[in-house]
C-alpha cells in the first residue's frame, strides 16, 4: 500500500471570502455545501484559470499528478469505456481518463467556469473522445446510466450540496460503475488537522500573491473550514446511494480519494 494510504469502509474577491466565512461561524461544524454562491465561486475560477495548474502543482510538491492518476486507477475503466470528470477545470485528470479509455472510448468533462473549460478544450485538442461542456455538476445535462465511471477531483468543496453532488454522480452512471471523488480533508490526529489547516491558510495566498492571485487564494483554504473529513464524507456517499465506499488517503492524510459503487437495480 502507497505512502499514508488507508482503507476504510465504514472571490474572486475578498468579499466573497469574507461573507462565506461569515456565514460559516454561524454554521453547524460540518457543513453540508459551500456557503459561498456559485455565481461568486465561478467568477473566481474564471480569474485564476490561467495559473490554476502551476499553483497546483506548487502547493502539492508536485504530487497532484500522482493522485490523479490514483483516481484514474479507482475508476475502473478499460478501453472503450465512457467516463464523466465533473468539476473538471482545465482538464488534467479528465484528459487522464480519455487516455485510459482510448479512442474508441468517450470521456465529458464538466465545469461551470468558461475559463477553465476553453483551457481545457485546448489542452485535449487531439483528444477526439473528449468532450467539454459548460453545466452546473447538480444538473448534468446527459442521461441516467450514461456512463461507467464518474469522477470529481478538488470540485467537491465549491458544490453548494454535497449530497446533492454525489447523488447527481451516482444519477449519470450505470449500475456496478463507480464514483470516485479526490480532495482535501482534514487529517487526524487534532494536532496535525490544526497544523495542516494553519500551513494551508499561510501557503495557498502566499502561493497566490506569486502570480498576482494572492487575495482570490484566500478561499481555498477557508473552503476547508467545516468541510466533512474522510469519514463523514463516505456516510454522505452512502446516504446518497452509493455502497462499498472505500476511502484512500495520500499527502500525510491531507487528502482523501473515495470510491463508491452505484448498486445494481433490484
């Protein structure tokens, strides 16, 4: 098993981030969606699209790549195989998967942030099985079963509905596909969780004041604030209709990727 990898079953502008930690104080401890609007959330996108990938790369040490391809991995696929990667941004993990499935396969990537997605459409360009679609990830515009696998990498915080989120996943694949879901939690123990979210809090701004984003950056972490660690996560998943959820942890438990099944009809 890799590094820290367990199973289990069981605004854009700095109003933005100011009212959504407002409104968070007066939250429950663990939310069950993103408090910040997703017209907000999507304007922000927008403006950090074009060093979206570098940050990323940066504040992972460089291994977003290596749980990418984890996610890939956790899908399932083979050749000829259809795959939907919601909250897709610029494409990375979905052009992973349209590798994965080849091109006799068929891979949508899905994002609210037309900033994001035109990167995206020039980043897969000779892809001919991908396909880049501007949508809402609680109103997928395709049909039930449409595919076997389904994917969300880092998306999951910005959904004003989390249940709501996985259940629309769980809607677009066919029964015995999988839905899988990478992004940030809140490692145990205590100790470490208040270390990592203050790190976080430091490094993501700081990461962004290097290509003039510092103040977009804010949300990021702040979005971690009451966000469903690993556990409470998986029970989302399940009370979504999802069944063997497993959880796998990377990044010294900083990040979860969890997998769960759509059941077969009755």
């Amino acid at each position: 098993m890799s590094e820290g990898a367990v199973d289990e079953r069981d605004r854009d502008l700095e109003a933005t981030a100011d009212a959504g930690r407002a409104a968070r104080e007066g939250a429950s401890a663990v939310r069950s969606g993103n408090t910040v609007p997703p017209p907000s959330v999507t304007a922000m996108f927008d403006r950090i699209a074009p060093v979206y990938d570098r940050l990323n790369t940066l504040m992972t040490f460089g291994q977003d790549g290596r749980w990418r391809r984890a996610a890939v991995d956790a899908c399932g696929l083979r050749p000829g195989d259809r795959a939907i990667d919601v909250a897709c941004g610029t494409g990375r993990l979905t052009i992973a998967l349209a590798e994965r499935v080849g091109p006799f396969g068929r891979v949508v990537g899905v994002d609210r942030s037309t900033g994001m997605i035109e990167l995206a459409r020039a980043a897969a360009r000779d892809l001919v099985q991908v396909e880049f679609v501007v949508a809402d990830a609680l109103a997928l515009p395709v049909e039930d079963g449409s595919f076997d696998a389904a994917t969300i990498a880092f998306g999951l915080r910005n959904l004003p509905d989390f249940e709501a989120g996985f259940r629309e996943l769980a809607r677009v694949v066919r029964p015995g596909g999988r839905v899988v879901c990478l992004e940030l939690t809140q490692p145990r123990p205590a100790i470490w969780a208040k270390t990592f979210r203050a790190l976080f809090g430091r490094l993501a701004p700081l990461a962004g004041r290097l290509y003039g984003v510092g103040d977009t950056y804010r949300y990021l972490p702040e979005s971690l604030d009451g966000f469903p660690d690993a556990p409470h996560l998986a029970a989302i998943m399940r009370r979504a209709g999802l069944v063997d959820v497993r959880i796998r942890r990377f990044g010294l438990a900083t990040v979860a990727l969890h997998v769960g099944r759509v059941p077969p009809r009755d």
